[in-house]
C-alpha cells in the first residue's frame, strides 16, 4: 500500500462536472459519489456517499463563474473529506480564480489570490494541482505543494498537426508585453518567430493598439494568451494585425476561456478566424459562438493524478 493513500477516489463540485466524468474514464475508475448543493438561503453543502478513510483523493472544481459558490464548495468539500479521514487532499483547481489579484497595483490592495491560497490551506489540503497560473509566482502564496501544469503542450500538438511543416509562414503573437514569456516558449516549441502587439491601455477593460514588433505582413498569425475575458485586448490585437500589420489570418488560442459580458459578441464579430480554448471552464461558456473549438485537458490532467498518487515524477508532462 502506498503510504499516503490506499486508493484514488475522485470527486467534483458543480463548476465542471463533465471534466471530472472524463478524467475518472480515462484513469479507469468511477467518480466518487457525492451530492454537492446549495440550501435555500445559498450556503454551500456537501455529502460524500463513499469511505473516502485512508484514500487519496482529489477534489476537482474550477473557481469559474459564479466564483465564489465554486470556492466554497471547493472549501467544504476539502472540510468534508478531512474530517472523513481522509489519507491525503488534493484540490485539483483547472482554472483557479482570484489569480489577477497577485500583487498591490495601487494603495489599500487586497492580494486576494494569496488570502484564497490560505483558505485552501487552512481548509486541509495537502496538494494544489492546476492549470496555467496567471503569475507563476502564485505558487509561492501556498505553504503546499502546487503543480502547476501548463496547457502549451496541447495547444503545440494541435496547430503541428494543423498547420504540418508551414512554420516560416506563419507567427506566434503576443497579445500584449505581459505574455511575452508564454508566447516566447510556445513558439519556441513550433519553431515559429515571435511578434509582440504593443497597446496602451487608456481606462479599465479597454485598450488602444499602438505598435507590432515584428513583420507578420502576410503570414498566419496565433495570438496566444493564458485567458480570454471580456476579449477586448485579444480582438483589438487581431484587428491591428490585419489593418496595421497586414497579416493574413489570425487564430487565437488560450487556457481559460472567461468569456464575460461581451466576449462571445466580440469573438464573432472579430477578424479572427478560428479560438481554440481548454476545456478547464466549462464548454457550456462558448455556446452561440461558431469560432470557438474546445481541446480537452483530461488526458494531462488524467495523468497528472496517477502519477501523484503513484509518487512518479510530473516534469514529462511539461514537454
């Protein structure tokens, strides 16, 4: 028997159910069976209908829209399976929540993803295995171990095979300064060249393009960023690719898709032609919209949590 855990037991709040279903069938096991609800007044409750004593199990549940009933249920499931004794608690967070609240960006900040990392601690879990952090440096609020695995990989074997052996025509953009580390790393891994959309942002939630760094007249463009949320940065960068840059098609990949207030309207009135997203928020999120394609994120996910429990190295799931 493994020490920290007889068994893996699998169990998802109401933020992603179908994730969790697909993972559970790719490892082989059936998901746990719990009822996860919420009482007439809001309150978040949970029941688990299985021993989960001595088992290693993972809690899956994105912190997605409505955010903060996905984290208290997050919490009392964490709670839950404590008290049930429990061998060892992982949160399997694909898309965690608060992220873009990392720092003081002026006077009297909260750092909210460092108070939601103390939550999840003090909750009891023992791991965080996630999706794509906004900042890398989250991973240093926890006082446990964080995985943080990256979606790059699934998006390089998908636009290899799109795209074959045409890499000098095409370019990988960064959609804004702040993404240009991410963006340097997936077009290192197609062997593609790098652009850069230099913007300015005037007041919140909108942005004025300024500058491209780099040529990408003629070329296929991917704008690759970690999310998409009201898509405003990502649809002015395409259309400054096309009408100042004369590119000749743009797509658009990224982790998250946040999709909020006007993203859907944006993305299908935009220049862009295709948006592939992870399924780490629920696919529910991109329906109306036809140039969204989802790509899954279960079989990285799926291995991640066998070779946790199994105590085998995760660092091939980074190439």
């Amino acid at each position: 028997m493994i020490s920290h855990g007889k068994d893996i037991k699998i169990f998802t709040g109401n933020a992603n159910p179908a994730l969790a279903q697909e993972i559970c069938k790719i490892i082989g096991i059936k998901l746990g069976e719990a009822e996860v609800k919420t009482f007439a007044d809001g309150e978040a409750s949970v029941s688990l209908y299985e021993s989960v004593r001595g088992s290693d199990v993972f809690l899956i549940n994105s912190t997605c829209k409505p955010v903060n009933d996905r984290l208290m249920e997050l919490l009392v499931m964490i709670d839950a399976c404590k008290r049930a004794s429990a061998g060892r608690i992982t949160a399997v967070i694909p898309y965690f929540g608060y992220a873009r609240q990392d720092r003081k960006a002026k006077s009297r900040d909260p750092i909210s993803a460092k108070l939601v990392a103390n939550m999840i601690t003090a909750a009891g879990a023992d791991r965080v295995l996630t999706m794509d952090l906004h900042a890398n440096q989250i991973q240093g609020f926890f006082d446990i171990p964080v995985d943080n695995l990256l979606g790059n990989p699934i998006f390089v074997d998908y636009y290899a095979k799109k795209f074959g052996e045409r890499f000098d025509d095409i370019m990988v953009v960064s959609p804004d300064v702040g993404s240009v580390g991410r963006s340097r790393a997936f077009a290192q891994k197609l062997h593609m060249n790098l652009a850069i959309v230099d913007k300015r942002r005037q007041k919140a939630n909108q942005s004025e393009v300024m500058n491209i760094i780099g040529d990408v007249s003629g070329k296929d463009c991917i704008l690759f960023d970690d999310m998409i949320d009201t898509a405003g940065t990502l649809c002015n960068a395409a259309k400054a690719l096309v009408e100042v840059g004369g590119a000749k098609t743009v797509y658009a990949c990224a982790s998250h898709g946040v999709l909020s207030g006007p993203a859907l309207e944006r993305i299908e009135n935009s220049v862009i032609k295709e948006v592939a997203l992870l399924n780490t928020i629920p696919t529910s999120t991109g329906e109306g919209c036809s140039k969204i394609k989802y790509l899954s994120v279960a079989p990285m996910f799926a291995e991640a949590i066998e070779r946790t429990y199994q105590e085998i190295s995760i660092a091939k799931l980074f190439n």
